[in-house]
C-alpha cells in the first residue's frame, strides 16, 4: 500500500500526459472528476481527482494536509479497524495544465455494488427488505475507533443488497470532509451530527421514524433517542457554525502562508 505523495512509478500508474478514458468516467464536476481504471493487473480500481484547486488551496494542504492525504488515512485507519470501506491504494498531488493543482485518490473498486440509496428509492420494492440493522452497527464501530465521516448520506454508503436479501452488505465511501480523532467520538455532538444526516437520507425515502430501530442497534437507549430528535435541529446549526470556523481558518492559514513565503525571501 502506498502512502507517497508523489506519483507511482509503476507501469500504468498516472504518469502525465494520463489520458483517461471518457467510458469509464464515474462523476464529472468542475473540481472533482471520477472514474474507473485497471491499474498494474491488480483488478479495478477507483480514481477520484480533485482538480483545479488553485495555488492558495495547494499551499493550505502543504501546510497543514491534502483532503487526498487526509482520506487515505482515514480508509486505511477503517481498514485496519476491519469496518468495511473502500480499501486505499495510493494517494498523489501535482500540477498538470490541463487540471491545475490536484489531488488524486486511489481505492480498489467494490464490485457489484451501488449506492444504498439506490434501492431505497421511492416505489423500489427491495427497499423494504434490507435491514439496515448492520449499518448502523457499522457506523457505530467508525466512530469508536474515532472517525468522522462528515457526509454520511445514502449516496456515500454502497450495497450489493437485492430484493429478499434481508444480509446485506455495507461499505463507507468517499470521507472527502471526515477526520480522524485520536479516540472515540461515540456519545459525542459530531458524531451525533453523522448520526443525523444518515437519517434524515434514509427517512426521506422510507418516512419518519424508520430508523428508530436501528437506532437502537447504533446504541441509543430510549432516552437516548427522545433528546436526540429534540436536539436535531441545534446539529444542524452545529454544521454551520463549523462552517463558518473552517472558511476562517482557510483565510488564516492562507495570509501565514504568504508571509512565511516573505520571510523565507528576505
């Protein structure tokens, strides 16, 4: 498993110019682009790039970390937990003309699998037959061992779940804005934020109070689970308010950069 921020240097790995195939392009946005690629006859992996991320965002990371960085270590911390992930593979960061600034991501492909919320679709008949008992217990186990996921949506969570299949298998993708803690986070407000936008994407397909027994699974007493729907709204102004911190810290981080740059000059 490789932790270099430079690129590989193994035949097929992303050596520019890279020309990626279009066929196997996952998800197209002007900062980030994903797509599938066979890498050193390893099998299939996913590629994910942060692109265009301009200088002052370049030097932010230098300083402090690469959200590439930051999510390889994550996945490999999970990994290791045994908490079923996308298992890393390397992570690179440069500058292309073509794409700026980047950051790769590079993580084995899960096979015959889809976003959960896929099958939770309205009018989807399947979604009445997964148990998402083992999810929350998922989740749980994550943030014991002290991770943030940060977008915990049914969109980040992929399944190979199928009508009838009450076993379903789970596994957490794409920690772009998780964090690792040095110990837990169980019982805590950011984890209880997790907690929230996992539910509020599962109830939007399956309705109000769904999650309610896998809520008990995740650890919630009765108590419990009264405060936490009392509390939901002050979680979301919990979000805003870390927002707002981190826009802050990045105006901060970016004018010390600068002047380090000055000093090292002078």
């Amino acid at each position: 498993m490789q932790t270099s921020g430079r690129q590989p240097e193994k035949a097929g790995s992303l050596v520019w110019p890279y020309k990626i195939d279009r066929d196997n392009t996952i998800k197209a946005e002007a900062k980030c682009l994903i797509w599938s690629e066979q890498l050193d006859n390893a099998g299939p992996f996913v590629l994910k790039m942060y692109r265009h991320r301009g200088l002052a965002n370049f030097i932010r990371a230098k300083i402090l970390t690469f959200r590439a960085q930051r999510e390889f270590r994550i996945l490999g911390h999970l990994h290791r937990e045994g908490i079923p992930c996308s298992i890393p593979h390397f992570w690179t960061c440069g500058y292309y003309k073509a794409y700026g600034f980047y950051e790769i991501l590079c993580t084995r492909q899960i096979p015959k699998t889809k976003p959960l919320g896929d099958y939770l679709a309205p009018k989807q008949a399947a979604a009445r037959d997964i148990d998402l008992g083992p999810l929350f217990q998922i989740v749980q186990k994550m943030h014991i061992c002290g991770v943030y996921h940060g977008a915990l949506s049914t969109k980040n969570i992929l399944t190979a779940a199928a009508a009838g299949n009450v076993q379903a298998n789970f596994y957490l993708i794409d920690f772009a804005r998780g964090w690792s803690f040095p110990g837990s986070i169980y019982g805590k407000k950011i984890a209880w934020y997790d907690i929230l936008k996992l539910v509020r994407s599962i109830e939007n397909d399956l309705g109000a109070g769904s999650c309610d027994p896998y809520l008990v699974q995740y650890g919630f007493g009765e108590r419990t689970l009264k405060k936490f729907y009392q509390d939901a709204g002050r979680y979301k102004l919990y979000s805003r308010k870390q927002k707002r911190i981190k826009n802050i810290l990045k105006v901060k981080v970016f004018f010390s950069a600068i002047l380090t740059r000055l000093k090292t000059k002078a």
